[in-house]
C-alpha cells in the first residue's frame, strides 16, 4: 500500500505500482492530467492522490461532477452568478474556479460536458478569465490546476463531433490511465481486506468482539411464554478460501466499486463472522468452472482496434497509431503488441508491415527508426520459423 497523505492507492499488482510511479511523476507539476478508465475503477481517488501529492496540497481539492448537472446549473457552478441573474439567484455566489483558489479542481465526467459548456471551458483554460453569470465583466481566474477524468474515449467523441478537438488537446497534457478491476485481481484480496476492516468499523464492531448490530429474534421461556428480544449479530471478519477465490475470479464489470458495495452487503447480511461462499450474490456465487471459462476467451485489445484500423479501415500507422502514442494516449506494450500481429500476418517481413499498416515505400527507414528509438521492434526470425 502506498499513501498520498490520507489517500490510499491499495494494491502492490504491476499495473498499480506503475500507476503510483506515474502519480509521483506528474504530482510536483501544474500540468493538466486526464485521467482515463471505466466505470467504478477510482479516477477520482487517483486525482485526489495527485493533488495530495502535489505542492498545492495545502489548498483545497474541488470536486465537480459534469455528468450530474444540468448545462445550465453547470455553468453557475463552474463560474459563479451574481444576484438577480436569473430565477432563484438571491445572492452572489461563487464558482468553484474561484473557490479553488491556489488549489486543484477536478472535472469529473468531462466528456458529459455539452459543446456549449465544452467552449466556456475552453475560454478559462485559455485566457484564465472568468465570467459570472449576469456579470458584465470578467474577472482574471485565480492560480488553480486543472485535473478532468472520464470513462468515454474522447478521441472517438472528436471523430463524431461530440467532443471540442482544441479542448481535448488542453486537457490532454499528461494522461494517466486506471487499470480495471479484472486486470489487477492480485488486489483483490487487499481491497476485501480494507473494505471488511472498513465497514465493520462503521457498523459498531471493535477490535475486542464488539457486535455489528442486532437482530429481533423469539426467545422462549420454560413456562412456555415467548418474547421477541435483540439477539447480537457476530462482525464480519473474515472470507472463507471458497468464497474469496470466487470473489477473485469474478470479472467485476462495476470495478472496484461494485466490489466496495457487495463487501458493505455481506458485513449488514451475514449472520456469521467468516463469509462462506453460500453468502455470496448469486452473480458471484456462480460455480467457479462457469467464472473462469469466459476469461478463457482473450478479451479484444488496444492492438486488435488498432490492427482494425490499419488493416480493414485502411488507416495509415502515422495517422492512426502514432499521434496516439506520441501524445501518450497507448503505451509502448500496445505498439509491440500491434508490430507482434503485423509480423504475424507478414511472416516476419517489416516491408509487408508497412504496405500493411499503409505507409508509404520510403517511409520504411522511418518507421524502423521509430520502432527503435521507443524500444518497439521485434525480431522478425521468430516469426519465419
């Protein structure tokens, strides 16, 4: 576990200690960060490790969340409004921009964002003016940093003109991705850990035998006379080996999120200290030769869209994959996995890559060069056998 002052990144898996790597790298900066991931992965706890880790610690950390706001309420959160400005607006308010002051504001769901917000955005981010709703001037934006996260491709949103090209560049400086859940299942345990530690604190437990509640149940006596009385429930404690390898070899479409919920549902539910796989929801409780028979099936990657592009859409590499690459979009694992099915396909031959991956002849120096310099060419022998 490593901690960002009261902010824990737990796990120790590959990706996550590469994650904490990158966290450290881009904190002691102001460069803005787009934080990239599905769905319950924790893009928000990873902005608020950047933050805590950065000079502007001391400062405050203000959330907004863009997804859960409508346009116009949005704009009076972002900016501000003065009095009388329009129905309900009784008195000055300030924006969250202006209460960020010396700090950082997080745009969670940017890509919710409609265009017309998206280009409001943009004039801040550009000029660092601010203009209250119903105010006639504007106002120089207070030294703040700017962090946004998403779980959509924004990429993807510019293509269908859903996205503002110019303001996906300036949020895009730095881009820090959120593995999901299923790719670091190492963690798991760790997480069930906290999560169990956490929630049976919060029901009452204590480290002593303390009870997580009670429940009503009929107590008789010997002349046959009966009662309902408070009978205490045990704290959850522990997971069985059966139930915490299904938890593990579950897929977790909801991420670590949905992990959190089902833990605080079996600390209220289970009437016994240790978890069996019995009290497990029915989801997870699916028997194990079911789980793990899809994960069999290798989950489409970054290189399989990529190679789509290239090879059916007939995309050239130097449009497609690498200003992706350049802007720090995919990794170095995603172009040799890429270059790997190329040689697959070309039987080991570069200059069938290129025509492959839609370059031209005289570009085949360039594109060897490149591969060379970002430690992404492949020994095509292997491939010829």
């Amino acid at each position: 576990m490593r901690q960002f002052d009261n902010v824990e990144i737990i796990g120790s898996s590959l990706v996550i200690t590469e994650l904490k790597s990158e966290i450290e790298r881009v904190s002691p900066s102001d460069a803005k960060v787009l934080i990239t991931g599905e769905s319950g992965v924790g893009k928000e706890v990873v902005a608020r490790a950047i933050w805590a880790a950065s000079p502007r610690a001391a400062a405050a950390f203000v959330p907004v969340n863009c997804a859960g706001i409508p346009e116009t309420l949005l704009e009076s959160e972002l900016f501000g409004h003065v009095k009388g400005s329009f129905t309900g607006a009784y008195r000055d308010k300030a924006g969250k921009l202006e209460l960020a002051s010396q700090g950082t504001v997080f745009l969670d769901e940017i890509g919710e964002m409609t265009l017309r917000m998206q280009g409001l955005l943009l004039r801040f981010l550009e000029t660092g003016e601010v203009q209250k709703i119903g105010a006639e001037r504007t106002t120089t934006a207070p030294n703040i940093r700017v962090l946004a996260a998403t779980n959509r491709n924004l990429s993807a949103l510019v293509e269908q003109g859903q996205f503002r090209e110019d303001l996906f560049y300036r949020v895009n400086v730095i881009h820090v991705i959120v593995p999901p859940l299923r790719d670091r299942q190492e963690d798991i345990p760790a997480l069930i850990e906290r999560f169990l530690s956490d929630f049976a604190a919060g029901t009452g437990g204590n480290e002593d035998g303390g009870l997580a509640g009670s429940d009503h149940d009929i107590v008789r006596h010997g002349n046959g006379h009966a009662h309902r009385a408070l009978v205490p429930r045990p704290v959850v404690r522990n997971i069985s080996p059966p139930a915490l390898q299904a938890l593990c070899r579950y897929s977790w479409p909801g991420n670590v999120r949905q992990l959190q919920n089902v833990i605080e549902r079996l600390v209220v539910t289970c009437r016994r200290e240790t978890v069996e796989f019995d009290d497990l929801p029915a989801e997870i409780r699916t028997p194990l030769h079911v789980v793990v028979a899809p994960r069999r099936e290798r989950r489409r990657t970054v290189a399989d869209d990529l190679f789509k592009k290239l090879v059916d859409d007939r995309e050239s590499f130097w449009t497609a994959v690498y200003p992706l690459y350049m802007n720090r979009e995919i990794t170095r694992s995603n172009i040799r996995e890429l270059i790997h099915k190329g040689l697959e396909e070309a039987r080991g031959n570069y200059k069938i890559v290129l025509r492959l991956f839609n370059m031209e002849s005289r570009d085949y120096k360039r594109f060897l060069n490149f591969l060379r310099k970002h430690d992404c060419q492949l020994s095509f022998k292997e491939y010829r056998q």
